[in-house]
C-alpha cells in the first residue's frame, strides 16, 4: 500500500486507498510493539467489531488499514470507539 492516504489519530496510523472490488476491506497491523499476542489479538479483535458495526461509516469502495502502535493496547472499548468516530466522522 505504497499509494493513497495516510492519517493519523492518537493510537492508530490509517490507510486509505480505493479499491476495485466494489466493496470495502479491512486490514490490521499489530506489530509486537505492541504487546504479546494476546494483547495485539485482542486490539485486533476489537478493530474488526467496529468495522463490522460501522462499514456504512467507511467510504466506499476503499481499503482501511489500520496500524495500531503501542497505546492503542490501553484503549478500552468506549475509548476506541469514539477514537474511530471522530475519525470517520470527520469525512477521511
């Protein structure tokens, strides 16, 4: 994902990029900066739950990655939530 956009929110970098399949895709990347597996499961898991409540949310025909870093791990449920909000929201 050399192309498209790049944002940054306080606990997630973002990618942006169109896609052609006609549908939105998600990606997660938790590297082990961020915790041992189960913590970086957990982010994971927690970052396909929102996508999957909130794909109308998404633009359009796009792919999102998302690239948690280290405080991410911290956020609870709530706090990720309105993280991703105030980032979608804001029309990214």
């Amino acid at each position: 994902m050399q192309e498209g956009a790049r944002y940054r929110t306080a606990n997630f970098h973002i990618r942006v990029l169109k896609n052609d399949a006609g549908r939105v895709r998600v990606g997660i990347i938790a590297s082990k900066r961020a915790g041992n597996a189960c913590v970086r499961n957990r982010i994971k898991r927690r970052l396909r739950e929102y996508f999957r409540l909130n794909r109308d949310k998404m633009p359009p025909e796009t792919d999102v990655v998302f690239i948690v870093t280290p405080g991410a791990t911290q956020l609870d449920t709530r706090q990720l939530r309105t993280e991703l909000d105030r980032f979608f929201l804001r029309g990214r």
